[in-house]
C-alpha cells in the first residue's frame, strides 16, 4: 500500500472483537447487536465511566432505524442497572449528541447508529464526557469487561440510574448550528435543497436553513424505519441531484443517516466532494486568520489534489489511517482546527469535536454568501487528480492475505510508479475491502483497480 500517514493508534481496530473504527456495529438483532449483547455493553461501559460518588449522567440519542427501538432500552437497562442516570433524547444527528454530552454536562454520550449502513445494520458509538469518542485504550477496557463476567458492578437496589426523556433537545442543537453561521450573514435569496436521508437530521436541519433565511426544499425527511440511506443521502446523492435541477436550486446538501457526513452540489448538479469542502474552507479561514496548525488533517485516502492545492497556498496535509477519529487525534495533537474525509466526514474543532454535515454546510454557505457567487464558481477549489475507489464485499476469511491478491497489490504499484497511490484496506464498519487507485491516468488507474478486484473475486469463488 502507499501513501504517506501519520502514526496509527497502538490498537489496531482490526484486533478487536467488539469496536470497530467506530463504536460497535453490526447486523441488527445478530452478534454484537442483540438485545443481550447491549444490555451487556451498557453495564460494562457504566462500570468503566463510573467514579466518584456523585449520580452519573448518560444522554442516548438514535437514528430513525427500526431497530433503534430495540437498541435503546436494552442499553438504558444496562446503564440503569450499573447505577447511571439515563437521559432519552430521541432522533437527533451524532454531532448532536456530542455537544450535548458537554451541555448536559454528562459523564458519557451515546449515538445509536449505524451511520452510512442500510437500515439492517445498526451500531453504538461512545463520546466522553469532553465530546471526543472514546480512545482506543478506553475501547480495550469495554472489551474486556465484556468477555468477562460484570455482576459484581450491578447498583444495588436504591442505587439504580433514572430515566428521563429530555424534549428540547433538538432545539438546542438548532441554536447550536445557527450560531455556527457568521453574525452579519443570511441567507436570504438562497434556494436549498437538504437531503436528510431519512436520518437522524430529517427535523432538524431543515430548520437551521430556514431560520436562516433560505427558501428550502427537503427530501429524505419521511423515515420509516427501513428508508434511511436508501437511494438518498450523502451515498446516493443522485436525488439531491434531481431535486436541485428540477426546482433550479442554488445548491443541494446531502446528509448521512446520522447527519455527521455531507456532500454538497452546485447549481447545476454537480458533486463538491470531502476533498473540495476542505480546501475552500481552509481557504477561507486561512485568509481570515481562523485556520491553525498551518494545515488541514485529512487520511490516506485524500486526493493529491487536494495536497497540491494546500501546498500552492504554503499550507500542509497531514495524512492518517482511516476513521474520522484518527483525524481527531491527529488534529489535536497538531493544534489544527479543520481535518475531513473525502466522504464529506468534516471536522471543525472550533465548533465539534466531531464531524458536522449541517456545520460543515453552512461554512461553505458563508462563502458563497460573502462572495455573492454561484456555487459552481466558489466550489471548484482544484483539479483533483485521476482517482478510483471500488468496494469488495467478501465472506470470512482474509482475502487480503492470499498470495494472488498480494500479487495483483505489488503489480498495481509497479504499473502506477512513483506518482501514483494505490491504497487498499479493509472497512472497518462492513465486510468490504476497498480498493483506491489514484495516479496520473484515468484508465491506467481504472485496470489496476479492475485487476485487484478481480483477484480478491477469485480467491473467494
């Protein structure tokens, strides 16, 4: 593999048997994510966040999945019985959950979510008590309180946690994001189109635009329970697309089912990526004198682009692995303040400790706004170099150790060279291993890409 990247955490999140590179995840109602599996993860994360003697806080927000109802009250029971008090806060975006965490001032955050997954899947994701998700280390305790018996950590009977729905939560987090956007600005005039996917943003990000002054129309805000991501949302953005053309939008933005992800198009349907985001925003505060650590964070899968567009401003990329907590870290240990994915996973750590798709929005909206321009003419930052990310779901095993795959890896970065990357690794979140290819030629990119996936095809028939 290449590609230049920051040191990873000591625990590798493929070791584990329970968290992935983000949170814990899994088929709804199956392995990790039945009823007992939860109740189970709920005592052992209470007993690893509980000291002191003060009553203990948790704050539990979902997404719309079906199995949320599921989820939710197994986990509650879990923390109940370890003797932590249990704020319900209903549907509300990841980032959401993160800032309310401090807000409420608790002792742990809770999204259920599976993000990006079909509705099948499901998953839980931790934030501390300072809004960053948990660390690898706090990961491996969690772990090992679940393999091994937790009944010694039960409350007793007059020191079990209460329960309490909270109900304004969702308008605390619109205060939230319209105080994100700058002061003297409005977005008056402006005709969006939101996607919400059918996720966890579908009541509240809509409201942020308009309360802001834009003329919105919403898509994916009708969930069922089976809906979320499906042909809609920052993957399938092809709706967003339609919608901006059909009602002649000024700009379409596309959500994840838990609205920490976003991609973005212009005026005339045309996709402004993770790798774009970052550029005009750091663009943007560069020039103001907001952006610091002399750079932006983003992961090997980044394209050069980007990095050749940072570089011709005297502005740096910093790679990581893969997970957009692994931007986190690096952001704070660099005292860097914007880091992102090419998948539209955007941090701005003056505002989150965590990605922010309606945050991230409205920051490329400031800009349009401030320049009085069409979101094709501020959007397209840079030339982004030739690149291919194709998706290859496998069944046990790892294919990426068998001898055909490791030759098809070494002849695809003999044929790219030294201006080529080829990156390819396993998804942390799903059974699929992803092939990236990036280099100088479009079609020489698109057969070494072909070709590994070929092999990895035939290793499992």
């Amino acid at each position: 593999m290449r590609g230049d990247e920051d040191a990873p955490s000591k625990t590798d999140p493929a070791e584990r048997r329970i968290f992935g590179t983000d949170g814990v995840r899994g088929l709804a109602n199956a392995g990790a994510m039945t009823p007992q599996a939860i109740l189970h993860l709920g005592m052992a994360v209470g007993r690893v966040f509980k000291c002191g003697d003060h009553r203990h806080r948790v704050v539990i927000g979902k997404d719309t999945r079906l199995s949320g109802y599921m989820i939710e009250p197994a986990l509650t029971a879990g923390f109940a019985a370890s003797g932590m008090d249990v704020f319900l806060l209903g549907p509300l975006p990841t980032p959401a959950m993160a800032m309310l965490t401090r807000s409420l001032r608790a002792d742990l955050g809770v999204m259920i979510s599976a993000s990006h997954n079909p509705y099948q899947d499901n998953g839980v994701k931790f934030f501390g008590p300072d809004g960053y998700k948990l660390s690898d280390a706090t990961e491996a305790k969690i772990e090992k309180l679940m393999i091994n018996p937790v009944d010694d950590s039960l409350a007793k009977a007059n020191e079990l946690g209460r329960v309490k729905r909270v109900d304004d939560a969702g308008a605390r987090y619109i205060e939230f994001a319209k105080n994100t956007f700058p002061k003297g600005l409005s977005l008056d005039g402006l005709r969006i189109v939101i996607d919400c996917a059918n996720g966890a943003g579908y009541k509240v990000a809509p409201k942020v635009l308009w309360e802001l002054g834009a003329d919105v129309k919403e898509i994916g805000v009708e969930p069922n329970g089976f809906n979320i991501n499906r042909a809609c949302g920052s993957t399938s953005t092809k709706a967003m697309q339609e919608a901006v053309r059909e009602f002649r939008a000024d700009i379409g933005v596309a959500l994840d089912g838990d609205a920490d992800r976003v991609i973005i198009c212009d005026e005339k349907g045309r996709i402004v990526d993770g790798d774009q985001i970052l550029a005009l925003i750091a663009k943007s505060w560069a020039k103001k004198g907001k952006l610091t650590g002399g750079g932006v964070v983003s992961t090997v899968m980044a394209n050069i682009g980007l990095e050749n567009f940072l570089k011709d401003k005297d502005l740096s990329l910093h790679r990581t692995k893969v997970g957009d907590r692994y931007v986190v870290e690096a952001m704070r240990a660099k005292n860097m303040n914007v880091g992102g994915e090419p998948s539209g996973h955007v941090i701005l750590s003056d505002y989150a400790t965590t990605g922010d798709g309606l945050v991230t929005a409205l920051q490329v909206l400031a800009v349009v706004t401030e320049k009085k321009r069409k979101v094709s003419d501020v959007c397209g930052i840079f030339e982004p170099s030739p690149q291919l990310l194709e998706n290859i779901r496998y069944h046990g095993g790892d294919p990426l150790k068998a001898d055909a795959v490791k030759t098809a890896i070494k002849a695809g970065e003999n044929k790219l060279g030294a201006k080529g990357r080829l990156v390819i690794r396993k998804s942390g979140t799903e059974p699929l291993i992803r092939v990236m290819a990036e280099g100088e030629n479009a079609q020489l990119v698109k057969t070494v890409v072909a070709e590994i996936c070929q092999a990895v095809e035939k290793v499992q028939s």
